[in-house]
C-alpha cells in the first residue's frame, strides 16, 4: 500500500487586504520570531552529545521541517494571490468581499462574508467563495432563492441583506 495522496484543488486565488495582511503576519513571525528560537534550542540541544535520546534536539528539528513547510507554503501562495480591494459597481448583488445576511426556513438569519479560501474562518463568519453555499450565492441579488444541496438534504436560503466594506 502506497502513502500516495493525490494532490488538493488548488482554491481560488483572491483574498482580501485583511486576509493578506494575515498571511503576511503569519510569515513574518514565522520566519523572524519562531524559527530563531527554535534553531537557538537545536544549537544549545546539538551541544549536549548524544543527540538520539535528545527530546530538544528531535523535536526542535521535527519543529524547524513544519516551520520550513509553511514558510515555503505562504511564499508561493502570496506569489498567486491577487488582493481585491475595489468593490464592485453592482452593489445589489453578491459579489467577492460581500457581507450576506441570509434568512432559512426557519425564519433564522446568518451574516458571512464571502472570502477566499486562505482566510475562511466560520467562527467569524467568514465563508470561502468556494463552498457550496458560497458558490450558489455569487451572482444573486437582494430576495432571490439560494439552494444548497448538502448531505441532509437541500436547504434554501434567501437573500436579505448585501453591503460591502467592514
């Protein structure tokens, strides 16, 4: 049996100033904070000898390949990212960056805000442009039906509310 996994769709490649500010941030700390510290542990752990007992020194490296991994990540990811800062002429309509109230059948609202796939938190309501229920938004105006089909079934959503801006 082989460890072969096919690689991921890549995600779309826009992002918000946030967002990229994040990215940016997270390298930053990554590669002037953490890894200095982390490599000033392995040098200190390399110089007590018999290195494969040395829990500093085996984690410490396992530590620096992760930190490695992602820098090489976020270099190459912020390369194709293209940061959308206007907003769109049509502001009745759902576009990239939109905030969205949406109603169920429930009669129960939701505000996400539609965002690229590197900065999608649903914790704060940040939706990527490329889930389902992102995808069956783009495009639609105030009070038209969105369907969703999840694995429960289809849900329909409607459209009660688009502004732009924070």
């Amino acid at each position: 049996m082989t460890r072969y996994r096919p690689p991921r769709p890549k995600g779309s490649c826009y992002i918000t100033p946030e967002g990229e500010k994040a990215l940016r941030e997270e390298l930053r700390q990554l590669w002037k904070v953490e890894r200095p510290q982390v490599t000033a542990t392995v040098h200190e752990a390399a110089k007590n000898g018999d290195r494969s007992e040395n829990g500093d020194y085996i984690y410490g490296k396992r530590r620096l390949r992760e930190i490695d991994s992602r820098v090489r990540f976020l270099t190459k990811r912020l390369e194709e990212l293209t940061v959308v800062t206007e907003t769109p002429k049509q502001q009745n309509k759902v576009y990239f960056g939109a905030w969205v109230t949406v109603e169920n059948d429930d009669e129960e609202q939701y505000e996400y805000r539609i965002v690229g796939p590197d900065e999608f938190d649903l914790s704060q309501y940040k939706l990527s442009m490329d889930s389902p229920l992102a995808k069956a938004m783009l495009g639609k105006q105030l009070d038209d039906e969105v369907i969703v089909t999840t694995p429960k079934g289809s849900q329909s959503y409607y459209i009660i509310g688009i502004r732009y801006g924070n």
